[in-house]
C-alpha cells in the first residue's frame, strides 16, 4: 500500500451559536483525504478524517509542511513490517519530522486529521467499521452493545430565553438522549443557575446534567460556581479555568464534591501526565475529555488512555470531546465511558448519521466501512467534492 496523494479543504462550521468564551460561526475544519494506490470498484481506495470541531482549519501547516514530508517519504517507511499497510504510528512521525518537542497547539490537530484519515483508509481496506478495526489493533473486542452518550447543547443565543433553552433540551430528550451538558460562564451566575434549574427540571435530575465553562473563570470565579453547584448533584462540572493550570484544578477537586471533567485542550500524552501528576484528580469519579482529531491522532489517545490507568482512573472515564462519529468509533473500539453528540450543532461535522441507532441513551455506529463520514448529511457532498479530481 503506497500513499499517492494527500488532499485538504478548510470547511466552515454551520451556526451562530457560541459559549463563554469563542463564537462559532467564523470556525472552520480541516477536511483531509489521503489517497492510496489500492484500487476498489474502479476507484483508488481513499481514508477520510477531520482535526475535530471548536477550533480552526490547519491547512496551512498541512499543505507546508506535514503533506510534503508524506508524500516526499520512502514509501516503506510507512508501512507496518508485518502486514505491508500503512501504519498510522509511522505516518505521524513522519509528519512530526523536524518538529520540536512541545508546542502541542494546531500542530497536534493537524497531525490528527491525517493520522486518524489513515485509519479510516485501514478500516475500508479491510472492509470494515473502524470501530472494529481499531479494537483489534489493542487487542481489545468492540462494544457492539451501544455506548452511554450525551447530547452537547445549551449554547448561548443571539435570542436566547429560557423558553428556547428548554424547547432545545426537550428535543433532545425526545430523541433519546439521558444525559445534557449545557453552557456556563458566558451569564452572570444566577443567570447560569436559572438555565442549569431548566436543564435538571427537563432532563429529571442534577446527574443526567453537565455544565461546561470552557476555561473561562479566573479562582475566584471557578470556587464560586462550585460552591453554588455542589449540592445540584450534576454528572460534572468541566474546564472552570485554563485547561493547564492544574494548581486550581487541584483546588476545586479539594472543594467540588462532584466529578470535575477535563482534558480536550489537553493535546500530548505529557499534558495528560501532568495533569494526573499536578491536577488532584480523584480516579474514583473525574472526567477526561481528551480527543484524538486534536491531540495528533489515535496512535497518542491510546497513549492518554494508557497513562490514565497507570494512574487507577478507569478507562470507562474517558469521554472524548467532539460529539461526532470518529470518536464514536473510538469509544466502541477502546471501550471507553462514552461520548459526546452535537445534534443538529456544528453541522456538517457534529452529531451522527442516520444509520447510528440512538435508543435509551445508548448510541452505536453502523456497519459502515471506515468511519462512516460518507453517510453524515451534508459532509458526504463535502467528501464528494474533495475527491472529485482525486477518483481516477
């Protein structure tokens, strides 16, 4: 298997929504393609991924400097010895040539998108769900059963009230999701408080309720909300303040009662040990949100993932951040606690597609070969028109 082309188109993400911190509709994603020289129905065989959503497009550093290494490569030295395909740990570090350590910023999604595309090239490769695909290469079996997932909203609105809040988190409910996280931080405190009452009155209890303040409190502000939060009995309470200062994470976890959740600005399996090492994490019942289209791919979330249990924290805690279907397929093939949705969020990126079955807070990917992104509505046409020129 050679790698033939390599291809990046910058998306923009659907909305006009945003939290305490960022809006969303100047965001963009990086849509990747790598073509290989495998040839199904006529058709060179092609893996498809994306660096996640929340961020911005890295075709900039893809184009300059990741995609002329690959394609520059001897083609052996990306292939897995044992099997004469592409081995994603080697294709990354081979984008990774010349880096230097740290600075694990855009770099590390760029990284991500080819190296998680590589993935989907494997799995259709083998004519199979990536989910299964990646289970087998941890030597693990994929949960086939459907896996707890959550549904991403409460964003704040150009037009918000606490009647659309409560419209959009019925809606939810209906459709079978158990568990929300709505947004915090971007309203004074008892604003906050109203819509996290909403939440719980519409969802039927503090623990199938999360609430995300997406690092925007200072100290004073993230012990405030812990305390007005600590008797609501939430499922957690997420990045009060800077992902990296694990001095503070330490203190709330001393002060927080609940489950404190982290982690998806963490982007390197260094970031994640010192986090364990400085953040006070109690293994018993915190969050970790790290997500593989942001933090250089599969290959070093399985490294988080590892570094975790070292630590006594159960894998069935990590719930990847992004609320789209490569993580779902992640989370069946490491067996991990569960994910994230974005339904009707983000699109055409966020949320799942139509052969995903939702039943009773359980989700679980199709039969599909890859990850599927083919079949999410509107970022099939997108697919399409990346590989126009790239099919023959």
């Amino acid at each position: 298997m050679r790698i033939t082309d390599i291809r990046e188109v910058s998306v923009p993400l659907h909305g006009d929504v945003r939290n305490s911190v960022v809006n969303f509709a100047a965001h963009t994603v990086s849509l990747v393609a790598v073509q290989s020289d495998v040839r199904r129905n006529g058709r060179p065989l092609t893996g498809i991924a994306f660096n996640s959503i929340g961020r911005h497009a890295q075709g900039g550093i893809l184009r300059d400097r990741m995609i002329p290494r690959l394609l520059a490569a001897a083609p052996d030295t990306l292939l897995d010895p044992a099997t004469g395909l592409l081995s994603p740990a080697r294709v990354l570090q081979c984008a990774m040539r010349d880096e230097k350590p740290g600075g694990h910023g855009d770099r590390a999604a760029a990284a991500g998108a080819v190296e998680l595309a590589v993935w989907d090239l494997l799995a259709k490769y083998h004519d199979e769900p990536a989910h299964a695909v990646i289970a087998r290469a941890f030597g693990r079996r994929p949960v086939l059963t459907g896996t707890p997932v959550y549904a991403a909203g409460g964003y704040y609105h150009p037009d918000d009230s606490l009647d659309r809040l409560r419209g959009e988190l019925t809606g939810y409910a209906d459709r079978g999701y158990r568990m929300i996280k709505i947004k915090i931080g971007g309203a004074a405190l008892a604003d906050d408080l109203a819509r996290i009452e909403t939440a719980i009155e519409v969802i039927g209890g503090g623990d199938g309720v999360a609430v995300d303040a997406n690092g925007r409190f200072d100290r004073d502000r993230a012990l405030a909300y812990a305390t007005a939060l600590a008797g609501l009995g939430l499922r957690w309470y997420e990045e009060a303040a800077d992902p990296l200062d694990y001095a503070l994470n330490r203190e709330l976890a001393e002060v927080y009662p609940g489950a404190i959740a982290t982690g998806e600005n963490l982007f390197s399996v260094q970031d994640v040990r010192n986090l364990l090492a400085y953040g006070g994490v109690r293994p018993d019942r915190d969050v970790f949100q790290m997500d593989a289209g942001l933090s250089y791919g599969l290959t070093e979330y399985a490294r988080m993932i590892e570094a975790m249990e070292a630590c006594g924290v159960p894998r069935s805690q990590a719930f990847p951040h992004g609320g789209h279907l490569i993580n779902l397929h992640i989370v069946a093939g490491l067996g991990l606690g569960g994910c994230e949705a974005y339904p009707g969020v983000f699109e055409p990126f966020g949320g799942y597609s139509p052969d995903c079955r939702l039943s009773d807070g359980l989700i679980s990917p199709s039969e599909a070969p890859g990850f599927g992104l083919e079949a999410k509505p509107g970022l099939g046409d997108e697919i399409a028109n990346l590989l126009k020129d790239l099919d023959r």
